[in-house]
C-alpha cells in the first residue's frame, strides 16, 4: 500500500490550518492515526502540534534577518532551500508509513499557481516516497459569494490544478459565516457553478468595458468544467467526514468505498 498525504493548499486566511487541526479531531475520533506536515517556515502550531515542522531546517524570520529580504522573497528561498534537502524530509517522514499525512502548506499561492517549487517536491513524494496524494485547495465563502472574485478564486484553484497534477478537491471553507445570510439556492451556485448565471451578476456589478474580459474568464472556467467545490463547515463533523470520505476516494485508502462522480452533489444544511 502507498503512502497517502494531502496537500492543504489556498490562500492566507482561507482556514487550512483550522482544517488541518479538524482533520486531525476527526481521525481521533474514529480511531485513525493521522499526523501534520508543516511547509510553512512562518507558522506556529494551534490545536495539535507539528509532527514534522520545516522550521526545523529552516524559518522565515531566521531567512529575513540574516537574508535581508522581504517575506515572499525569504519564503521563495526557504522552499529552494527545502529542495536542496529533500533529504531531511525524506528522513523526518520515514517513520510514518502506514499514517495519514497532512501538509499544511504557506498560504502565499504563487508556490503552486506559478512558480514550480511545490510541483517540483509533489512528484518527490510520489517518486522518491510512494505517496499517493490528493490536493486540496481551500477559498473561504465570504469571499468568493462576490461573483467577480468567485472567479479569480476559480482561475487560481486552476492554476494550482494544472500546475500540480495531482487529483483536486475543492473546497469553499467558512461556509457557516453566510448561510444564515444567503439562501441555499444562492450557495449552491457557488458549489456547483454555472458560469452563465455568474457572469450576468459580474457583468452587474462592473462597467461595461470589462464584460468582454469576464465573458473570456467565465468562458474559460466553463471550459474547464472541473471547478466545483465542497462546503466545509470546521466545526461540524460531518462536514469534514464528508471531505474526508472524498480525499479516501482520491487516494484510494478506503477501496471498499463507493467512488463518487464528480457531479454528486453535497448538501448544505438547512439553513
């Protein structure tokens, strides 16, 4: 059996620490040992601690005062420093062969929307480690309900798509912050996109002179036909089991399990 680990991706504040540590309460709970991978050289840990923690080899705040550089420009060299080193992650996750890994990664999405240093230590891990991996790509929903930024959330959840190669879950975190605010009806549009629909409020919202833009970027995202997301409410169990069960899916840790089609559709609570 292959390894398996998940790769928590999305930007700052999009909750993929609080998802982590949810991960962690559930698998507890059902009697799975699951541990977190910190990628993240400026982080500290919350809830549970970092089995292994990148700051070990290497932090931010070390890289900017002895560097003089910037945040992003210290992050970019801490992951080129990791690459130089894979071999001390080979060793801190040697012990860890038949435990679920979580890797919690920065929240600074140009690591794997454009620049190819975490595409480039995924295929360490499947290649070198026989991880089986499954990305998952976190935007918050008070954010993305606004239909234009719906759409730079969805290119950036391509980009990372196209960028890792690895199976992609999607997920619209923080759902519980506006479902007593818009109908189920409004959500579901998120969840399940319709491009078209979307587009018409974009359009509404914006001078004219930018319809043609959002027309190409609401043309692109149908083309795609592969952003659709999962609700995520951190506190509420069977939300984070229902990602789970699709993650097992992915990474085929449970095989016993029925596969779900893409287009099932996951409920949101009655609000």
């Amino acid at each position: 059996m292959s390894r398996v680990g998940v790769m928590v991706l999305g930007p700052a504040g999009a909750g993929k620490s609080t998802f982590c540590n949810s991960i962690i309460t559930h698998m507890q709970n059902v009697g799975r040992r699951a541990h977190i991978v910190n990628l993240d050289p400026a982080a500290e840990p919350n809830k549970y601690e970092f089995t292994v923690d990148i700051r070990d080899l290497i932090s931010l705040e070390d890289v900017m005062e002895e560097m003089d550089l910037g945040p992003n420009g210290a992050l970019i060299y801490c992951f080129e420093y990791l690459l130089q080193n894979l071999d001390w992650l080979d060793e801190e996750l040697g012990d860890y062969n038949d435990e679920y890994l979580i890797f919690d990664c920065p929240g600074q999405i140009e690591l794997y929307t454009h620049v190819p240093v975490l595409p480039n230590i995924v295929r360490h891990l499947q290649g070198q480690l026989n991880f089986s991996l499954c990305a998952t790509y976190l935007l918050e929903a008070p954010f993305v309900i606004d239909s234009s930024k719906f759409f730079s959330g969805a290119l950036s959840a391509m980009s990372a798509m196209i960028l890792l190669e690895l199976p992609h879950i999607n997920i619209l975190s923080k759902i519980d912050m506006v479902k007593d605010e818009y109908s189920r009806k409004r959500l579901k549009r998120f969840l399940n996109p319709d491009s078209s629909l979307l587009l018409q409020t974009a359009d509404a919202d914006t001078n004219p002179r930018f319809h043609k833009l959002n027309q190409a970027i609401a043309g692109l995202v149908d083309d795609f036909g592969m952003v659709q997301f999962l609700p995520l409410e951190a506190k509420n169990d069977d939300s984070v089991s229902t990602i789970i069960s699709y993650i097992d899916d992915v990474t085929q840790w449970a095989e016993g399990q029925e596969p779900k089609e893409p287009n099932d559709e996951v409920e949101i609570e009655e609000m």
